[in-house]
C-alpha cells in the first residue's frame, strides 16, 4: 500500500499534501495495529519515515545524510504535521 502509491514520485507536491493523504490512514493504523500488534506497526511508521526521507532526497536533490536532516528540521518545526509524530511514535 504505501510502497505502490504514486505520490512518491511527485516531487512537485508539498509534505503537508502528503500528510493530507496519509494523516486518515495512520490513524487507524495506530488505532488498531497499535493494540494487537505493536511491531507491525513500529514497522510500518518507520518505512513511512524512510519513505519521506528517500522522496525529501529526490525532492532537493540532496543526499541521505542531508535529507534525514531536513525531515528532522521539518519535524521539529511542525511536530504535528503526522499523525504518527503528534501520536509519540517513532
């Protein structure tokens, strides 16, 4: 599901839309997954971290090191943009 979807090869949107499109999702994600299953979803925040950080890199054509920072700025900046940020988890 997250890996097949399309948006993360359009550099030309903005993270806040992408929050928009995943923000429903990952609450009930956490909702559930986070009563039955803890590690699946440990598992799947951080491939969505992974994600942003490998769509950050090709969006500013940056490296690995310099696009984790810039997510880190950008979560640090907005802590409440993802649902998964603003909930505590990962």
């Amino acid at each position: 599901m997250i890996k097949e979807m399309k948006i993360w090869r359009n550099t030309k949107v903005e993270i806040s839309e992408i929050s928009k499109l995943f923000n429903a999702k990952l609450r009930g994600w956490i909702a559930y997954y986070g009563k039955y299953s803890k590690r699946s979803l440990r598992n799947t925040l951080l491939l969505i971290d992974r994600k942003l950080v490998k769509w950050l890199g090709k969006k500013h054509k940056t490296g690995y090191r310099k696009a984790v920072a810039k997510l880190k700025t950008i979560r640090q900046g907005n802590p409440e943009l993802f649902y998964h940020w603003k909930a505590g988890y990962s």
